[in-house]
C-alpha cells in the first residue's frame, strides 16, 4: 500500500546504502562533473587511446570511470592491485573474469559476438590454468601464465567481448611491473587496428601519471591522462542535497555546512557522515513523508565515525612512525610541525622553520624527502598537496586531530604503544569535536 501510494506521488524508493555509499562508486546519486565527464567520454570514442586516472584518494576517480563506460556502452572487468600484484597475475586474474562472456549462454548488458574458435582458445588456455591449479600443494599456491596467455591474447578476448580492461589502485604496485603496464599497453593500441574498442583504464591515487604507468615519451601520444580533482563545495553539498530529495528527508542548512567542513573535500566521508545521520536517525529507506533532520545529529555521526576508524587512524600512524630512521624521527617532525603551525594549509617552509626552531641540524633534504612519502600510497597519504599553492595539508581532519592527541601522548612517554592508549586517544577525540561542534555553533 505505501509502496504503490509512493509510485502513485511520483516517488520512488530508494534503500540509505543505495543513496550514500561511502564504500562503494556511487550510482544513483551521482553528481555530474561535466567538464571530465567529456574528456573521459572523447578518450573512449578514440580507437587506440589508453587511458590513465589519478588523483587523490576519495575523489571519485572509479564512480567517474564506471558511469562512462555505462554511456558508451561498454563491458568492463574489474582487477584491483595491492603492492606485492605482478602484471601476470593481473593477467590471469582479468582472463578468469572474461569467464562468463565466453562460457555463459545469457547475454550480457551490452551484446557481444564471440566466435567458436575464440571461444574455444578460451577454453584451452583455461584448462590449462585448471591443470595447474590442481597440482599445486595446499600450502603453497601460485597460479602460473600459461604459455599461450600472453598480454596480446588478453587484448584479443577482451576485444571480442567489447570489453575494457580497469585497473584500480595501480599505483600501488612496483615500478618495475608499472614498466610492463606500459608495454601491455602498447599492445592493446596495435590491436585497436582489429578490435577498435579494446582499452586499458588505470586509475592510481596519486599526483601525477607516470606514478601510475612508467611509460616513455613513445607512449604518450597514445594515452588520454585524466586528473579528478577532489570535490568543491559546491560539489559536496549537491551529494547531500540529491541524496535527501532520494531518501525524501530535508538536511538542515546548518548541517550541511558542518558536512561539508568535516568532509574535507573528499566525496567518501561526505558520504560516510551523510549514511551515519540518517543511520542514527532511523532512516533506512526513503521516507513516506519528508522528515527534516537537525544539526543535532553531527556528534553521534561525528562519533560513529572516529569509532569505526580507529583502528585504521592508529595502523596508519603507526606504519609511518615505525619506518626506519637514522638521526631523525622525521615523520614524527613533520606532523608535529604541521599541527603546531595550526593552519589549514602550509608550506615546505614553514614546516622545515618550525622543525629547526627544536632541531637546528634539521636538514632541508629530510624535510622534502619524507614529505614526498606522506603524500604518496607509500605514506597512506596522510597529507595532501596543493601543487598550485605549493602547500600541505592533513588529507582527512579527523586523522589531523588523532594524530595531534597521539604524538602528544607519545611526547609524554616514548614507551607508549597507540594500542595500549587507543580508547583514551578516541574519548580524547571526540572530546575534542564537542567542544568545536559547541564553539561553532554559531559560526556554521
């Protein structure tokens, strides 16, 4: 009955985790961003044209790849990187995907015609993996590229099946296999003469696209390089406006803009606060009849927030502390520095004259080495660089402030462990985003 007197309104219903998707690329309330949505599109009309991605995490390079492909119409198999991924065990891992294209009778979203003989190299080369799948030991296992699956016969299923290759997080990977990538991708531009559709997307999550793909100057005419910048304002609030006209409920102005503060102008958290009000304020699904919902909620999501991070905010300051240092503790230098400068952004300078105010012998070289590490994968990209402004920034503000109250502790007592003070360290936290929530609210 409500469901049909909802159709009958001309609304449709829409579950919360289908609306805020902080996890996941966003589908239904997905905003526009006109100006790369062309660039990409143009890249994927070019036959040959290999594409590259990057930007910094949470700004929404996947969400902006994946709704492309769904324009022109394209299939598309998924391989995701970790840092010990070698360019054959992609390979083997995209050919398993290709599965169903060339063993399923259904049709799949955007028709493809394969041929028998295709089809049944297909079908050869995966036996082959299956033989050797069942000879490995179960305490050892290692699948190995078959002789026949070379990176040319990849491109030639993926081809027939109308299918793009998409490579997410390649930065992670070594350079040495981001050397091979490029090579791969030679490949697939000769055989566009054949399958004119055929194309690799790698997306990385960094400053520039030779972090991605070590490719040479022969390359480059052949590649489309895609910077996604991360969320405006403006950009932000239209998440948070679209998703409450899906879920039919009415954000307060006031709560909004402490949203949008917190979020940092990564689209992900903006998501993660955005689920966690309407989580605490029972909305599971769109609304019957609109509900308004008050800035009251930015504590208890605020709060769900640092709890459900916790864990990952100490891994990630404890993998930077514990990196091997000579003379200096430099990272535990630079953020100190950063957060005793209390500014939003700040320069290579100020961070080196900050240190040397303690630590005289200090050296320049130190300072920008470890700094180009805490913007990279390397570093989990705790900090952000503004390349035009040529300033650093902590990338999420609730990482900032942990790691204020945590270096603090830690300046107390080098003896201290994050995992023997991590439930102080969070009531300190939250501690400390009340008092804020309380002397901002007026200002916000």
């Amino acid at each position: 009955m409500i469901k049909s007197l909802l159709n009958f309104l001309g609304i449709n219903r829409y579950s919360l985790e289908s609306v805020f998707t902080p996890s996941n690329a966003a589908k239904i309330n997905y905003i526009n961003r006109p100006e790369l949505e062309r660039k990409v599109d143009k890249a994927l009309k070019i036959v040959g044209t290999q594409l590259i991605v990057y930007g910094h995490s949470g700004s929404g390079k996947t969400t902006l790849i994946r709704r492309a492909l769904n324009r022109s119409e394209r299939n598309f198999i998924k391989t995701s990187c970790i840092s010990t991924s070698t360019l054959e065990e992609l390979i083997i891992n995209a050919f398993d995907k290709l599965n169903p294209f060339y063993t399923s009778k259904k049709s799949h979203k955007f028709s493809t015609k394969i041929s028998s003989s295709l089809k049944a190299t297909y079908s050869g080369i995966e036996s082959s993996l299956q033989s050797e799948f069942s000879t490995e030991t179960s305490t050892e296992f290692q699948r190995v590229l078959p002789v026949q699956l070379t990176y040319e016969k990849l491109a030639e299923f993926l081809g027939a099946a109308n299918c793009v290759w998409l490579i997410d997080d390649f930065h992670k990977v070594s350079d040495e296999e981001k050397k091979k990538l490029a090579e791969v991708m030679k490949a697939f531009v000769d055989i566009s003469d054949e399958y004119p559709k055929v194309k690799i997307i790698a997306i990385g999550a960094v400053n520039s696209p030779r972090e991605v793909v070590n490719y040479n100057d022969e390359l480059k005419p052949r590649l489309s390089e895609t910077l996604v910048p991360l969320l405006d304002d403006e950009e932000l609030k239209e998440i948070l406006l679209n998703g409450s006209r899906l879920l039919n409920i009415t954000f307060t102005n006031k709560l909004i803009n402490q949203t949008i503060s917190y979020s940092n102008s990564l689209g992900s958290i903006c998501h993660i606060l955005a689920y966690n009000h309407c989580d605490s304020s029972g909305i599971d699904k769109t609304r019957r009849f609109n509900q308004d919902i008050s800035e009251s909620v930015i504590n208890t999501s605020i709060e769900d927030y640092v709890k459900d991070k916790a864990d990952t905010f100490q891994q990630k300051l404890d993998n930077v502390l514990k990196q091997r240092e000579r003379k200096f503790k430099n990272v535990h230098f630079i953020l100190n520095a950063i957060i005793e400068l209390n500014k939003e952004n700040v320069t290579h300078n100020e961070i080196l004259s900050k240190i040397q105010e303690t630590t005289r012998d200090y050296p320049q070289g130190n300072c920008t080495t470890y700094l180009k590490k805490l913007i990279s994968s390397e570093g989990n990209e705790i900090l952000r660089l503004d390349e035009n402004a040529g300033t650093y920034s902590f990338s999420d503000p609730f990482f900032k402030a942990f790691c204020k109250m945590a270096l603090s502790k830690l300046d107390e007592d080098e003896s201290q462990d994050l995992g023997n003070i991590r439930e102080l360290l969070i009531k300190s936290l939250l501690e400390k985003f009340r008092v804020e929530l309380k002397t901002n609210a007026n200002i916000l």
